[in-house]
C-alpha cells in the first residue's frame, strides 16, 4: 500500500468536518491515532459495542492504559486516558470512530480475497455461509460505494463475491465492512497507479464527501434505510 501520513490526514479530517458534533480536542486526536495505528485495536472497541459490553481496556506495556465506558442507557461513551476523560454521545461515538477508521484502513486492491469475522455478519449474511469446511471467504470485487440518495453519508467499504464461486446469477454481492474482515488471505496485485488511485480517488474522495463506512451507521439510521429498502421492493 502506498504510505501517507494517515496521522496528519486524521487530523484534517476532523478539523475540516463540518457534520461533527463534537468539539475536537487534542485528546480526541491522540486517541483516534492510537486506535488508528492499532487496527485491531479499533476492532476491539467496536466489538465491545456491538456486543452491547460495558467496559473496554486496553493496558500496553508501555504508556497510558485506555479505558472506554459504555452507557447505553444515557447514550453516552466515555474514552478515558491518564487524566483525561472525554465523554461523547452514541451518535458521536460511531461518528468518530468511523473517521478512524476511514483515515487508517488499508483499502485492498479488487480480487483480494479475505476471511469474515462470523461473529461479526448480519445473520443474513451469515446465512450464506453454510459450508463449514470453507469458512467466511469473500474475494472483494469492489470499492467504496455509497449507498442509494438520502443515505449516501455512509459508504460499503467493499462489495464481495462467495469464494471460490465468484458471480452467480441472481446472488446479491456480500457488503463488506473493513470491521468484518478477520484477515486477508491473497492480497491482490497492486502497483503505483493503483495505490494512487485508492488514496488520491477512493479516500479522498470520502474524506470530501465527510462519508464514514455503513459499519457505523447510527440505530435510526439504519430502521429508515432498510424501512426504505421494504418500501422499494414492495413497489417494484
């Protein structure tokens, strides 16, 4: 992948957006390129949510331990870092953690093929998954796409195709979110054109039109879009 400095992209990211609602303090920033430059790290923080857990930690061997309180109750996450404590609303949360994640993810060149975290799938993708021996394996066959007009603030990070099947006639691609991807298997071939299309095309562009990835989508968000989905399909 083609290097840039994602920090200082981070940084401008949030400076320059104007649909955040949150202040942006040099907290918020040291935070999200901690999570950022721990990809994994970010992984476990949005599992901890969407597990509906309460606490998460994080204790490195060296510097400060990281602590996230969640209260769904008030709606309220609270990141805490040595003496610091910044407190943001769900909506906020998933706002900011998706600005992370659009920053640091690697984008992967079309036809890599990964393998899904399970625990991570809508029960509907999921069910696609029926043969055990061949686990969660998608090859990707596209990129950042956002979804229909009035939802098009959020991005599929990756559409994907079953492996080793590929296209099959009347099968809907699998969305794909950088949150689901357990690991890569074959990372596909790339070259300077291509990881200059993906920074200075696919992420800038996202970054212009403050996207953040549908893995982040907010709860009402998410009813009005597949109530929206409902509405089409009964009309076509």
């Amino acid at each position: 992948m083609a290097s840039y400095d994602a920090k200082k992209f981070f940084e401008g990211i949030l400076i320059n957006d104007d649909s955040l609602t949150f202040e942006i303090t040099e907290e918020l920033i040291l935070t999200g390129v901690l999570l950022g430059t721990n990809f994994q790290l970010l992984k476990s923080v949005y599992k901890t949510y969407r597990n509906l857990d309460q606490r998460f930690e994080h204790k490195p061997m060296v510097g400060a331990k990281l602590s996230v309180f969640f209260d769904y109750e008030e709606q309220h996450v609270t990141f805490e870092r040595q003496a610091s404590k910044v407190v943001l609303t769900i909506p906020q949360f998933l706002h900011y953690i998706g600005k992370i994640d659009m920053a640091f993810a690697p984008i992967y060149p079309v036809g890599t093929t990964v393998e899904l975290d399970e625990s991570m799938l809508p029960e509907s993708v999921a069910e696609m998954f029926t043969d055990g021996e061949l686990g969660a394996i998608v090859t990707l066959t596209g990129r950042k796409v956002p979804l229909m007009e009035g939802f098009d603030q959020y991005i599929v990070d990756y559409l994907g195709r079953l492996w080793p099947f590929g296209e099959i006639p009347g099968n809907d691609p699998v969305l794909v979110s950088n949150m689901m991807i357990k690991r890569v298997i074959a990372e596909s071939y790339t070259n300077e054109y291509e990881e200059a299309f993906s920074f200075d095309v696919l992420r800038a562009t996202q970054a212009l039109n403050q996207q953040i990835s549908t893995a982040y989508m907010t709860t009402e968000d998410a009813i009005s879009y597949y109530e929206t989905l409902s509405t089409l399909s009964k009309t076509e």
